[in-house]
C-alpha cells in the first residue's frame, strides 16, 4: 500500500477527503461557470463571503473581484445570492 495521498479523483464516491478543496484543483468538476456583468455589479462581495470553495477573490488595491475558474465547481451559489444579478451561470462551452 503506497503512503502517497489519493487525489480527489480517486477516493471513492461519498468518501471522505483529507485535506480542504484548497488543497486540489477542483475546477474540473464544473459543467456551468459564473460570469460577472460589470456594470451591474456593484462590488458588494456577496458572492465573496458566500463561495464555498474561495474560489472568488477581492482584490482590494485594483477594487476589482476575480474568479479563480482552477477551483470553481459552478455551485451558482455566487449568482443566486447577487443581489444585482450581476452573476450568471453559463455552460463552460459557451
């Protein structure tokens, strides 16, 4: 049995993962991916405080919020919660 850690990949259905998602690149799992309409968004950093994975960031010397689409796993809780509606969920095709 190797001591190397399993990836998320590899742990079985419904187990249990060691380490936090910060930990795994996990942007892989998405099907939908949000997108921000700037000029509706008024920079409140709800979809901030409200991401699971951390996967949205603010960058407080540009005032500007980032996506981080390598741990994104388009939840859309980011754009159900926006009070503008400034986040839609969109087929990571399109």
């Amino acid at each position: 049995m190797s001591s190397k850690e399993k990836t998320w990949k590899e742990i079985s259905m419904a187990g249990v993962c060691s380490r936090s998602s910060t930990g795994f690149m996990t942007g892989d799992w998405k099907t939908y991916m949000p997108t921000r309409d700037l000029e509706k968004c008024t920079v409140c950093l709800t979809c901030v405080m409200l991401c699971p994975e951390g996967a949205i960031r603010f960058r407080p010397e540009m005032k500007k919020i980032e996506f981080d689409y390598s741990f994104c796993k388009g939840c859309g809780i980011c754009a159900n919660e926006c009070p503008t509606k400034a986040i839609t969920m969109k087929l990571e095709q399109e």
